[in-house]
C-alpha cells in the first residue's frame, strides 16, 4: 500500500511539472488541487507508517512532530524552558 502512495504522488508530480510547461493556463486553473492530492498521499502514508509501527495516539503525535522541532529551536521565544 506504501508503494502505490509513493507512486501517486510522484506521477502527481511528474504531471504538475508537465502541465507546467506545457499549458500554464491549464496549471493556473487547477491551482492548489495538484499539490493537495501530493500531501494527502504524504498524509496517508504517514498515518500508514504509525500504524505498521504500532503508535498508539500520543506516540504518533510526538513522531510526527519532533522532526520540526531543531527547525524553531533558534527562534527567540520560540521556547519558553530552553
């Protein structure tokens, strides 16, 4: 099942960039509808991975999240007990 979302959302892709150069009209009218389609699959197949894993709901908050924290951690404020 992993498989078939990576591939989706790589053909997703492969055709936003075609679309792209071949009709920018047409790529202006889709809008935001190629790129939705390329999270949800990242979505999915996140929801997927926690599953297999066997996270329970706080396990996969704090997998999900914890990536994102190195990014913020130089901001000012951005943590109140470091």
């Amino acid at each position: 099942l992993i498989s078939f979302i990576v591939v989706i959302a790589s053909l997703v892709q492969i055709v936003e960039i075609i679309i792209k150069k071949v009709s920018p009209t047409l790529f202006r009218e889709l809008g935001i509808f190629l790129p939705l389609i390329t999270t949800n699959c990242a979505i999915l197949g996140l929801a997927i991975f926690q599953t297999n894993r066997g996270y329970g709901f706080l396990e996969g908050l704090f997998f999900e999240s914890s990536p994102s924290w190195p990014r913020y951690r130089h901001l000012p404020g951005a943590w109140a007990w470091s």
